[in-house]
C-alpha cells in the first residue's frame, strides 16, 4: 500500500513547496501535511490551520451566493446584467445575463485578461491596489474593458464577469459581498476561518504570499488588491475546504437540485499551455472524463487546488503561498485518487 504521506513529504521536497496538503478518503484517515513558511521574516512555519488566499478559487463561493439568491427568488439565471446595472458599465451587452456570467460564456471585457499570456509576477493592477477594497471601487476598472465576443457565443474565461456578479448581489441583497459570503456560504458550511482578509492587516493565522525576484523573497501586498471580492482573494483552511464541499454536496447551502445545476457541464474547455482539456459548470471546474468536480486558483504568491469526486468522497485540498510545486502535488493526487 502506498505511504502518503512519505510520498507527499517527497514531492513537497522536491519541489520546494510551501503550503499545506489535505486528503480525505472514506477507506483512510483524514491526512494534513504542512511545509515551508507562512512568515519568512519571522521564520513562522506553515500548519494545518494556516489560513491562505486561494485566488480564483472564491470564484465558485461567488457562484454558491448568487445561487443561493436566485433559490430566494431575489434573481434568476435570466436574468440580464444591465437590469441591476443601471447606467454602470455601458459597454455590457444588453443581453447578457446571470447565466452567461456564471459559466464564462458572457463576452464581456476583462480588466485582467487570461486569454492573453500575463507575468503574473507583474503588477498587474490597473490602479493602485490599495484603492480596491469593496466591489464598487473596482468599477472604473471594469468600465473599459470592451466586448470580446457576442453573450453564448463561447467560453472565454473572465474575472470581471465574476466582480460583476457581486456587484450583482450586493444591489440585490443590500448586503456588502464579504458579509454575503460568509452569511450564505461559510455559515451553513462552518467554515469559521474563511474571510476576505485585507493584506494590509493579516492576522497572525494567516499566510503571507511570496515571490521569488533575482534570488530574493517578496511578499505580495503589491501585486494584488487590498481585500479581494467575487473573483477572488479569500482565505481560508484545508479544513474549512473540506467543510465545504461536503456542505456543497449535501445540500445545506443550496439545494441538490441546484448542485446538480452548478455541475452540469456549460462548456468543453480544451487544453492550452500545457494544462488538461477540461469542462465547466456554473463556477465550478469539471473534469473531462470523469465526475470529479474542481475548485482552482493562482495568482502572485498564490497557488490553490481542490478536488471532489462526487461518489467516493475522496478529496484532496492543496494551498500555497508561492506558485512552486502545486502541478506536481496535485496530478500525483489526482491519478492515485481519481
């Protein structure tokens, strides 16, 4: 029988990997394995609770709140963007609807354009990043981001379309988004440690995101904005990870009839740069052969993956605060569980 766990601490070794690894599996104990630093300076190692910015992977947290406000009737996956935008973002098409948004088939513009090649160890931001701390202060980024292609006409990846999304659900809740998450999210999945944290004033629970320039460490309070919104930048555990998707797939956040729905394959995405051919749902990654569903993210000293298979339970769950070793971990999690 395999070691996990002395293969794990291999490949973390191996490729320098800074994190923490989480596997669930009905036919063996949870195993967690923490590596590397949470705070270089102070030499704080990384543990099992540590909290981490898992990136785009907020993206399917964003996906469960709108969910959860089309269950309460408040919208519908028809229902038109520019309906709730009022004057705000002209260049959004008129018929481009929640629906669109969610499965990345939407068209619209994107302030941060992955379909296009991007250094992500750039500073990326169009403004500075401290002036992007609510959903509304990322309006005048969105606003001149031009349409790519017509609503439906294919899937084109895009982070805007899940700001747009909160912003969104805020107008029609009344609710600031942060607060929307953890109200209609974590709270149903316990996920106690999972919050949109500012950089600025990380508590000492948290990570703290690196960069590696010229031989030296960096952290990434530049490179990102200050507290994230609807397309990424929460933190969380492993463990509150793990909440989640067996919340998700119980049906206490929304119902199975809508978790069905969410992981009803809207598109084939093929394979680029290397990566897997895959499919996609409404906020959800799905893999291209199988059932196994996917919640992912990277970005500056960020690096997350997390996968379910819907039948067996098995889960893995890996965080970083660097980009290092997160490929290697996580195909030699997929093949032995899925």
């Amino acid at each position: 029988m395999v070691d996990l766990g002395l293969e794990l601490d291999t490949i973390a070794s191996r490729e320098a990997f800074s994190g923490v690894v989480r596997v669930d599996s009905p036919d063996r104990p949870v195993l967690e394995r923490a590596y590397g630093l949470a705070d270089r300076r102070h030499a704080i190692p990384n543990e099992a609770g540590t909290q981490f910015g898992i990136a785009s992977g907020t993206k399917s947290l964003t996906a469960l709140t709108v969910v959860s406000l089309i269950e309460e009737g408040l919208i519908e996956l028809s229902t038109t963007a520019r309906s709730l935008l009022g004057d705000d973002l002209p260049l959004i098409d008129a018929d481009v609807t929640i629906e669109h948004l969610l499965s990345h088939r939407s068209g619209i513009g994107d302030y941060l354009d992955e379909e296009v090649e991007i250094d992500y160890d750039a500073y990326l931001m169009p403004v500075p990043v401290h002036e992007l701390a609510t959903t509304e202060q990322y309006l005048p980024i969105l606003a001149g981001a031009a349409t790519k292609f017509r609503a439906g006409e294919r899937f084109g990846y895009c982070n805007s379309g899940f700001v747009v999304l909160a912003l969104i659900a805020e107008r029609v809740s009344g609710v600031p988004f942060p607060e929307l998450v953890r109200e209609r999210v974590c709270g149903p999945a316990g996920m106690a440690d999972t919050a949109f944290l500012r950089s600025d004033e990380l508590p000492g629970s948290a990570a703290i995101g690196y960069l590696e320039v010229d031989g030296a460490w960096r952290t990434n309070v530049f490179h990102l904005p200050v507290r994230g919104t609807g397309d990424g930048g929460i933190y969380t555990t492993v463990a509150d990870i793990s909440a989640l998707w067996n919340a998700f797939f119980s049906g206490r956040i929304v119902s199975l009839d809508w978790v069905a729905e969410i992981v009803r394959s809207r598109s084939d995405v093929p394979a680029e740069s290397g990566a897997v051919a895959r499919r996609y749902g409404l906020g959800f990654w799905l893999n291209a052969s199988t059932d196994a569903v996917t919640i992912s993210g990277g970005d500056t000293g960020v690096s997350f993956r997390s996968s379910r298979d819907p039948h067996s339970s098995a889960t893995f769950t890996a965080i970083s605060n660097t980009g290092a070793g997160m490929g290697a971990l996580t195909r030699y999690l997929e093949e032995l569980l899925f």
